[in-house]
C-alpha cells in the first residue's frame, strides 16, 4: 500500500452530485478555525517533534469522529469482533488515523484553511470544500464531512485532491480493511498486525 492508499481517517461520503443548497456559516466557521489551528501546531517552533504531534493528534482527535470512522472502514467485522478485539482494534486505529492525518497534511504545516463553498446532503450533514495554499502555487484541495448532532460538529471523512483525483479517505481505507478481513477469516488480530505495521512505516518516514 503506498501513502495514498493507506491514507485514513475518516466515515465514508458519497462521491457529490449537484447540490444546491448551502451549508450554515456556523459549520463552516468550524471547518477554518479548528483545521487551521490543528496546522498551525505542526509549524510551532515551541514545540518538539513529539509535542508537535501529541498536539496536532489532540486537536485532530477532537476534530474528528474516530470512533465512528473505526467502525465505518471494517462495515459489519464491526459487529463481529468481540468487545476485546473491537477495543483493541479501535486503539489501534486511532493511532494510526492520526498519524495518516498528520502525514498527508504536513506538506501544508502552519498554512490556513480557506472555505470555498459548502454544501447540505441533509439537515445534518454537510460537506465543506476549503483549500490550503502554499507560496509554491501547489495548493491543495481538501473536502471536509461535517456531521451535527445535538448541536455538536464533527468531522467524519476528509476527502483530498491528490494528482487530480478526489479521494476520499474512509472510503479507501473501508475497501482495503475489508478486503484484508475478507481474507483472513475475519480475524481482528490480522488487521491490528497490519495497521500496526503501516502506523510503525508512517512514524519512520515523518518529517522531523
């Protein structure tokens, strides 16, 4: 799997259609402050490398619905796990989801978030398309779902605009996941092996 492929960490959206109608300001305010400060920490000259990414995970683990996104990308081994191994998988997804995070957004470390447009797939749901800008001119599309519930927003997938295609990455985790679980009899301890070894591949190559 290469680092596109592997990349994480989010509850899938459907490819859009033509939607007209416009998601509220109070969502997209949430999208630009919290993704632009959750960037803003992997330029911080005060911290670490460590503190650098225990920051950026606490605000990413914040910003996000980890827990839904866990049980998204393995579809129904989600209900077949036993407590244990869906405890144990969980964690190690959590890891590995916010070091995908990190990984692909680093390129774009301390830039902001600019909101384009939004758009409603329900009342509680929306997708945000911002853009991060770089000085080299090489800015990066990013396509954030927005789930509301009980007032409260939280991002569940991240879509990127990588070499011209639009890549959601819940929905390519979901299919290689399964694929893996499909193969290997449905064994949890398969899966947390592998996200273990691509969590271990993404920590070896991350920028000091």
């Amino acid at each position: 799997m290469n680092r596109i492929t592997i990349t994480a960490m989010a509850l899938a959206g459907l490819a859009l259609c033509a939607l007209p109608a416009a998601a509220d300001a109070k969502t997209e305010a949430y999208v630009q402050a919290n993704a632009s400060e959750a960037l803003a920490t992997l330029n911080d000259p005060s911290l670490t490398a460590s503190q650098r990414t225990s920051t950026f995970s606490t605000y990413m683990d914040r910003f996000t619905d980890l827990d839904a996104v866990s049980n998204f990308v393995i579809g129904k081994y989600s209900r077949r796990f036993t407590p244990a191994e869906l405890a144990a998988y969980r964690t190690a997804f959590r890891t590995y989801a916010l070091a995908v995070y990190e990984a692909q957004l680093d390129d774009y470390r301390g830039k902001a978030v600019v909101v384009k447009d939004s758009v409603d797939r329900s009342e509680t749901d929306s997708i945000v398309n911002t853009v991060i800008e770089r000085q080299d001119g090489k800015n990066m599309d990013v396509r954030w779902r927005v789930l509301t519930r009980d007032g409260k927003y939280q991002v569940v997938d991240v879509a990127l605009n990588l070499d011209g295609n639009l890549i959601w990455l819940g929905i390519e985790q979901r299919a290689q996941f399964i694929a893996l679980l499909d193969r290997a009899n449905g064994s949890a301890e398969a899966l947390i092996s592998k996200i273990e070894s691509m969590t271990a591949e993404l920590k070896a190559s991350k920028r000091t």
